[in-house]
C-alpha cells in the first residue's frame, strides 16, 4: 500500500512540473511558484523550462538570477540560492540521499549557493554543500561535500578547488545587479 502511494505522489508530481512548462511568461510562472509553491523568489529572477522539484516550499532565490532550461531542484531540503547567480542548463542540486549506515536511510542537508556564484551545465550539487559568493563550478563537476568560501573555483568528480579568485569589487562584472 505504502508503494501505490508513492507512486501517486511521484505521478501527481510528474504532471505539476510540466504543467508548468506549458506557461511561457516567466511573471506568471514565478508568480504560480511564489503564491502556490510557497518558493521565495527575489525580482528580475527567471526560471526556464523544463524545472523539476520534488515538492512545495524550500526554495529560496535571490534578485536576478538565472536557472536555465531542464534542472533539477530536489527541494526536499532546503535550497537557498543567492542573488545575481546564474545557474547553466541541465544541474541538479540535491538535498536529500540515503546514508551509508547499513539501513540505507533517508538523509536531507540544505544548500546554499552565494551570490554571483555560476553553475555550469551538467553539474551535480549533492547534500549539505555551501558554495561561497562569486564561486564558479565548472561543467560537469560533481560537488559532493564541503563548504566553500567566496571565489572559489570548482572542477572534477568529486569536484575540487582548482584555484580561488578576487571577489571584491567584482560590480563591474554585474552591472545589473548592483544598479537596483
């Protein structure tokens, strides 16, 4: 009994994710996402097609930010996502895992992802990571663990800092951002 009705879950959920991709104004999606979904999501934010979450609320998004055609945002947990971050086509960002413990069992550890920081396609983020202010991921990177601090540049699987960049005073790189 308990497996029908995880199916019924996944299935409902299935059919409100592409109900949403049939909405082709992003005002009105963030709209739908903000008074339905419960997510808090900052001005000038868009959100493209193809977005997959796992259920209401625990989505956060700052001002200006960009989460491009068909991610994946396992909102199990919560996602906070920072202002000014542009995140590629086809990332996911998990929150939630089995434990390694023998009983294989259910683990959910937010994320965070500071502002200006850029996500490149075919990236995973999995639980409890925190990439810092201005931190880049490069494609395809598998983001396993850790906490990141501001400049931090990301590659590999498991992905590790290849070198740490200047974030202060990076305005001229957003000039949108720091206009409002």
């Amino acid at each position: 009994m308990n497996h029908i009705k995880k199916s019924v879950k996944h299935l409902i959920w299935q059919l409100i994710n592409l109900s949403l991709d049939i909405i082709p104004i992003n005002l009105l999606k963030v709209r739908i996402l903000k008074s339905i979904f419960k997510f808090k999501i900052g001005s000038g934010s868009s959100l493209h097609f193809g977005l997959r979450f796992y259920r209401l609320g625990n989505i956060e998004i700052g001002k200006n930010t960009v989460i491009n055609r068909h991610c994946t945002l396992d909102n199990r947990g919560n996602i906070i996502i920072g202002s000014g971050v542009s995140i590629s086509r086809f990332v996911s960002i998990y929150t939630a895992g089995h434990s390694h413990d023998g009983l294989f069992s259910l683990k959910i550890s937010d994320i965070t992802i500071g502002d200006n920081a850029v996500i490149y396609s075919h990236s995973i983020i999995c639980p409890g990571v925190n990439i810092g202010e201005g931190s880049i991921v490069y494609p395809g990177s598998v983001v396993t663990r850790g906490i990141y601090c501001a400049g931090s540049v990301l590659s590999g699987n498991p992905a590790k800092v290849i070198k740490i960049i200047e974030v202060n005073n990076r305005s001229h790189l957003y000039p949108y951002l720091y206009a409002m």
